[in-house]
C-alpha cells in the first residue's frame, strides 16, 4: 500500500455531549482518491497480495465513527 501511497495520517477530536474531548492520533486511513484513480494491474497486484479487500473494510469501517461516538454518548450520559 506504500507503493501506491495510499495512507495518510489520521486524527479525531470528537467533544462528547457532557464536554469531554476525545483525541484519536497515530491513526492511518485510506486515500480514496488515490485508490480511485489506481489502474487494473495496481488494483491486481492489491488484490493478488490480500490487501484489497482490507482496504474496502477499512473505508466501509469509517462510516460507523458517527456511531461509535453516539454510543459513547449515551453510555457517558449514564454516568
């Protein structure tokens, strides 16, 4: 995925409901720009290695963050 540059460094803050700042660092996620505009014998080659499907996930795991900080929300609202 080096070779194709398709990481880049990743940070969230997210302020809770009840105020708290949440920081995530040191993260990477996917370039999906870089990765639309791969060709078929990189796409080939990610997929021969077991990295593409990987990546799809991780992209796909992205739109659950919303989630995520909803539940931690509403479990901190519990106290």
């Amino acid at each position: 995925m080096e070779a194709y540059e398709l990481l880049e460094p990743f940070s969230l803050e997210v302020t809770l409901d009840d105020g708290s700042i949440n920081s995530l660092v040191g993260f990477h996620i996917i370039d999906e720009a870089r990765l639309r505009a791969l060709d078929a014998a990189a796409l080939g080659a990610l997929q021969a290695e077991g990295h593409l499907m990987p990546i799809f996930m991780a992209l796909a795991s992205l739109s659950q963050l919303s989630a995520l900080v909803d539940r931690k929300n509403r479990k901190t609202g519990r106290g």
